[in-house]
C-alpha cells in the first residue's frame, strides 16, 4: 500500500468514518475525495463529503472532485432507506460553503496516477463507475496505481440488498464488472464486514459516552444512533479503509478469479468468485478473508474518542 490515498466516495453514514480514518491518521496522505453516484442524491454527497472534511479540520487542505452522477447504464437506485434522505441519518442535514475542486473526478484519478506512478493507492467506498471511467480514459491505470482497495460485493454470503448482491456492484454492475477484469484489486467484501467490521455493544458504548466531550463521537451518535438502529455498528467502509491505512489488520488473505453479473434480473451484481480454479478467468483479486476484529473496533474507537487512529495501533 502507497501512503498517498484518494477516496473514491458516495459520502454517507458509513463513508464518513473512512473518510475521518484516513485523514486523521498521520500514516498516510489523503490527497482528495472524488464522488460517485451513489447512496442518495448526488449533490448531498458532495456536502456529505465536505462536511466530514470540516469534522476533520481538513476541508481547507483536501479537495473534494465530482465525478460519475449516475451508473455506466443502469438505472439509479438509490439506499435512502439505509441512510436516511440526506445520508447522514435521519436528523442530520450538511450544508458548507466549500466549494468543489475543479475538474471532473475521473479525470483527476487518471492526472494523479500518470504524475505519481506506482504512489496512488485509490480507496473505493462508492459503485466503481468513476474507476471504470477513469480506464476508458488511461488504459495502463492499474500499472500506474499503487493499489486500489474496493468495498463491495458479497464472496460467499448473501448479498445486503437483494439476497444475490451487495448494493455498490449491485447499483452499478457494468463498472464492477469492468474493474475486476481490468485491475488488481483488494476486495473488502460484504461478508467479511459482518465477520470482522462491525463496532459491538463495548465499543459503540466507549463511544456514546465520549459523545459530550468528543466532537467525531457526537457526530456518531447523531447519525448511527447506536442502540436505536439495527445494524448501526456495522461499519463496511471504515474496514475498507482501514485495510488501506493499517494493512496489518489483514489475518488471511487470497487470490481468486472474481467476476459480477452485469444482466439485469435476480442475479445482478452477483458476486461470482471461482475459488476452486474451474474457470479460465485469470486470478487476479486479492479477497480479504479475515480480518483482525479486534484491532478494527480500536482503531475506529480511536478516530471518534481521540481524533487519533494511530493510537490503536501504538
């Protein structure tokens, strides 16, 4: 992993604590926020985004790009009923006057890696339509990028949106599809998530109670509303991100030929992986398979009681 990262994001609850890990984390270098369509309607991402970087003291520092508004083809979908309206929970609604970077997302992924070859480690939190298009544009992309850490589909469990898929392949099928076959990429997955990422009861309790004092521990308990929600623990993007940031978190890991099912019907955005090697589809994904549970739950502990991720690991 590079120690220079963009975050490709479609800023919602979730996003925001991988977007605060990696600021705050002095491992690393968050050189901008590109937006992908996403969670829920574009431009509240955008302010999603900006507003997470104020949470951080870095909205002055790190641009935030617009990219992809919509899926290669599909039609939107959108998970409003996840993330609330305006994708910070139900009472939360972020308004900023930064402006947005000029410049069109993709474009910048592509500028960034041919000026820093083999420097860029790109941390996809969002649908993979703004990386599909950033290889349309530079068809050498993933010799020029460091790594690319995605979150997003489901390797051998059921899917979080429909019982075949997770929803960042699911909402944008054809660019996960174009992004397996055209990069090597450490895929967090769905599954791995609910094994190894999500905050318990401890944890979210160390967190609620730093809330009168810790801004970043308010701000989670404003928008997860822990104990209230089902599933507000459950912290997908963060692991992405954390895997990007603190790569010896990763216990077990292997490589696979990954595929996506790109048709419209039961099936779409169905993660295929051919672990048995019974397809002449070239190994080339780096499935996370187990992570240190543990070590996370500290790590994001850290980032919202401290403002300081490093510390868990100290």
């Amino acid at each position: 992993m590079a120690d220079r990262i963009i975050v490709d994001t479609d800023t919602a609850t979730d996003d925001t604590l991988g977007i605060l890990l990696a600021v705050l984390s002095d491992r690393v270098t968050v050189e901008a926020l590109t937006i992908g369509a996403g969670n829920v309607a574009f431009d509240r991402q955008v302010e999603n985004a900006k507003y997470t970087l104020q949470l951080a003291d870095a909205a002055a520092q790190i641009p935030v790009y617009e990219g992809a508004r919509s899926p290669l083809v599909k039609d939107h979908d959108h998970a409003t009923d996840v993330h609330g309206e305006g994708g910070l929970g139900p009472d939360l609604v972020a308004e900023t006057d930064v402006p947005s970077a000029d410049g069109f997302g993709p474009e910048y992924i592509v500028e960034m890696a041919r000026e820093h070859p083999d420097e860029i480690t790109l941390v996809c939190l969002a649908p993979l339509t703004n990386l599909a298009l950033a290889v349309q544009r530079e068809p050498n992309l993933n010799d020029l990028l460091a790594d690319i850490v995605v979150m997003g589909g489901n390797v051998h469990t059921a899917g979080n949106v429909t019982p075949a898929a997770e929803f960042n392949f699911w909402a944008d099928p054809d660019a996960a599809k174009i992004v397996l076959d055209r990069f090597d990429v450490t895929l967090v997955d769905w599954g791995l998530t609910l094994r190894d990422g999500t905050l318990d009861g401890t944890a979210e309790k160390r967190i609620v109670d730093a809330a009168e004092d810790a801004r970043l521990a308010s701000f989670y308990e404003t928008v997860f509303q822990p104990g209230d929600v089902d599933g507000s623990g459950i912290q997908p993007d963060a692991l992405a991100t954390a895997v990007a940031v603190f790569p010896e978190l990763i216990e077990r890991r292997r490589t696979d030929a990954v595929d996506v099912d790109d048709r419209e019907g039961l099936t779409r955005g169905y993660t295929s992986v051919d672990s048995d090697d019974v397809t002449d589809r070239e190994p080339r994904t780096d499935v996370i398979e187990s992570v240190d549970a543990d070590g996370f739950q500290a790590v994001l502990v850290e980032t919202l009681v401290a403002g300081d991720p490093d510390r868990a690991r100290e």
